[in-house]
C-alpha cells in the first residue's frame, strides 16, 4: 500500500509557504509584511489559508509541522534553496533601504 504524504512545501505557495517560515522563525506580523512588502491583513490571511488548506488548527501546529518537516529532512532540497534565496534577497533589499534612509546624504 503507498501512501501520499505532502509537505507544507508541496500544499502552500510560495508566499504561504515564505510566511508560515518567517512566523515559526519568530518574527512578528507586521515584520514578516515588512520584509515580504505586503501588509498585515495579508499575512494573516497566508496563515489562515495555510492553516485550512494543511490541515492545522492553529498557528502553534502550523509552527509545530514546520518544524518537525524540517527537522526530518522532508523538503526537496532545490526548492528549499529557492524559497529560501527568495527570503534572502527581501532581507537584502530591505537593508539596502534601511541603509539608503538612515545613511545622511
């Protein structure tokens, strides 16, 4: 018997997925819109429809599977590395802004 078992990587888009990673990292609501450009209302609508379209009941278990998938090696790596360069040039982009306002001219 074969069973199908999909990871958050494979149900969430790519902001979803972004989203769900940056909030089980810890970050707050209005950092993660922040750091993705968008707003809050938006991050909180990715996590809810992460959490129906996973399964989870709450933002804890969302958390919780995150970082069990993780801890079991359950992501294809290629595309953690995508996700995870994405993250990477928002955070990029976002100290070059940061800089290009405190820095007097």
């Amino acid at each position: 018997m074969e069973f199908d078992f999909f990871t958050l990587l494979d149900i969430l888009n790519s902001q979803q997925f972004r989203t769900v990673l940056l909030f089980s990292l810890g970050l707050e609501t209005h950092q993660i819109a922040d750091l993705l450009k968008t707003n809050e209302l938006t991050v909180y609508a990715s996590l809810r429809e992460s959490m129906a379209r996973s399964g989870c009941r709450s933002s804890k278990e969302l958390t919780l599977r995150m970082l069990d998938e993780c801890k079991n090696n359950l992501y294809d790596e290629r595309r953690i590395k995508r996700e995870l360069a994405g993250l990477q040039t928002a955070a990029q982009q976002m100290l070059e802004e940061i800089s290009a306002t405190a820095l007097p001219n």
